[in-house]
C-alpha cells in the first residue's frame, strides 16, 4: 500500500458528496480511496483520448495532410470570421 504523504481538503457540493459517500459504501473503501480511483480512471480515460486523436493526426500526416492552399484558404476564413465576433456579423 502506498504511503500518504499528502493531506489536501476541498468543498464538493451536495450531489458530489452523496455519490462519493455511496461509492466508498459499495466499494467499501475509503472516501479518499474513491477519489485515488477516480483520478486514476480519469487520467487514463484522458490518455487514451490523446493517444487516439494522435494516431488519428498520424495517419493523416502520413497520408499526405493537407494541401498549402487548401490549409491558407481555411486560416483566412477563420481570420475573417474572428474579425467580425461580436459584430453581429
């Protein structure tokens, strides 16, 4: 098991808390472990997302990209659209 050498607080609202409270029941650990898994779950889930958006951005590097023209076309109609934000435009 590992050593806690960190102690943190923090306020949850009341929706968060009974469902902390109720996983700690049925998995029958602590609040603390539940928030230990929860972070641990969430980090994964989050690599796993990144790894899957890289390899998506690989395959279509290796495919050829996108053509120059094609891309400045793209970043000038997002330009000309920043510049009307707010405008109503």
């Amino acid at each position: 098991m590992a050593v806690m050498e960190h102690r943190t607080s923090f306020a949850l609202d009341e929706t968060t808390i009974i469902k902390l409270r109720k996983l700690s029941r049925l998995w029958r650990v602590s609040q603390a472990e539940v928030v230990r898994r929860a972070i641990e779950s969430a980090e994964a889930e989050a690599l796993a997302e990144t790894g899957v958006a890289l390899s998506r951005l690989q395959s279509y590097h290796a495919e050829g990209g996108l053509a120059a023209e094609t891309a400045n076309a793209y970043l000038r109609e997002v330009a000309a659209h920043r510049a009307n934000w707010g405008r109503g435009e």
